[in-house]
C-alpha cells in the first residue's frame, strides 16, 4: 500500500505549505505516503504556456509508472466525502500504488490528463492550485480516517 | 462595503491559521473587512452538543445585526467561482454589510440557519470546520479580484 502526491515545484506559499506538512504526517502515520515535487519550468512567463506544460508533464510521467492515477481536473467527478472514502479504499485494497496528480497554475497537459485512470473534482468552485493541494491531502486524511472507524472532528 | 466573517472561536491549528490570516491580509487591502472570533462553548464535551450550539448561536447572534447573513451549510447551493462572484458583487452594491457565518465543529444551530438570507456550500465533500473557514476566505478573495478585473492565478 502506498499513496503519492506528485505537483511541479514546491508549494511557494509558506503558510499552505506547513498546513501541508501537517496532512502528510498524518497520513503516513496511517499509510506509506510520499509527496514529490517534479520539474518545474522556470524562467518562462505564460506566454511559454505550451512549452511549460510540457516541461511539467515530462516530470510528472517520470513518478507515473503503472500506479493508479487520480488527476485533479475542475471538469472531473465529484463525490462526497463517503463516496470518495469508499473509492479510495477500494483502490488501496487492489495493491497498486495509489497516485494523485496536481498540476501548477496552468493546470495539467492533455496527455497527463488521458493518462489518468480518475479524474476528480474537489468542488464546483476553482480553487488556486496551491489551496486545491491541501484540500486534497485533507480529503485523504479524511478518508483514511473513516476507513480505519477513527473519529475525525467535522 | 463591509464585510465580516463570524465563527465560535479561534482557529486552533497555527498552520490554517496563518492562512486565514494571509487571506484576510489581502481581502482587506480591497475591501474592509473583519474576522470576530465570537463566543465558544469551553469545558463540554460533545454528549453537552446542545447546550454547545445554543452557547455559540447566542455568541454569533450579537454580531448579525440586519446583515445580509451567508451560512455554510453542507446542505446549501453549489456555485461555481464565477456565479459566486456574480452573487457576491450583487450584495455587496447593494449596501447592506455582508457577514458569513461558519459553525465550530458541531456545525450551525437551526435557528442560525433560519435566520440566514443565503446557504452555501462550498463542495459535495466534507471539509473540516477550519478548514473551510479558509477556503472560504480564499474563494471571498478570489471573487473580489474577478470583481475588481484583477489578475489571480488558477
């Protein structure tokens, strides 16, 4: 069993970054889990967008593997947290690792997007990128909290 | 134009509390606006979850005033960033101060959220209650800068 959180570069807010740090620990008191910062395009402004996009999905294909992925997409399936919890819990119990992708402020290239066997929606509302990666560290902390019957404050 | 945020207590995380707080920095730098930490239930636990909630309506009600109440509520409307933007702008010309109200962790009294003008909710998930005070604040924020034509990265 183990999870991965794959995004280009570093969260830059310092401030989501320890509440971050804070889901991760408690996660992986509770399964292997590992965050990977992959390449990150610098010293491109938007205007570079194609060619940024690609950087970051050569970087994000490298931790890929055969892993089950699970992309963060604003177009993706929602579900409530019971639904999500349930569907992470099947997806642990099938053995492959479990491996969700967010992009940078550009969002995912198309390529990265096919290749996901999931694509989820955290909400109807955009979030920034930085904000969607705690929400969803969060969520799973969630999630494996209902799976293993803990209490976990509303 | 004023805006308030209410909830019982202080965010007890450091971590999601400096992110409230970095976003209510900026908030306020566009619009004035005021997080009043109102009056919590100390020494109960949750088997006293009644008498908890009417401690903290009553702390909440002193701050509503004939404000134009938005309560977050799992079971309220589903907007996307921009029709919540829309919303937003509409209250706020029309002058009356807009306060939004989140529960601590047992959520709203039912009679806070009778007395509310609009219930939102923020996802079909479940986040924790500090932890959508700050998505709350983030998506108030993104709102104002969609409001105000201002770049604010995806």
């Amino acid at each position: 069993m183990l999870m991965k959180f794959l995004w280009p570069g570093k969260t830059r807010s310092a401030e989501l970054r320890a509440v971050q740090e804070s889901y991760r620990r408690r996660i992986s008191r509770q399964i292997p889990c590992r965050i990977i910062e992959t390449a990150e395009a610098k010293g491109l402004d938007e205007r570079s967008a194609g060619k940024i996009m690609e950087i970051e999905a050569k970087g994000l294909e490298k931790h890929m593997k055969d892993d089950y992925i699970i992309c963060l997409f604003d177009k993706g399936v929602e579900m409530d947290s019971a639904e999500f919890s349930r569907f992470l819990g099947k997806r642990l119990d099938a053995g492959r690792a479990v491996t969700f992708v967010v992009g940078g402020f550009l969002g995912l290239a198309e390529r990265i997007l096919e290749r996901a066997s999931f694509r989820l929606s955290l909400s109807k509302m955009t979030f920034s990128h930085e904000l969607s990666r705690v929400i969803l560290l969060e969520q799973v902390y969630r999630s494996i909290s209902i799976l293993k019957g803990r209490h976990y404050a509303k």
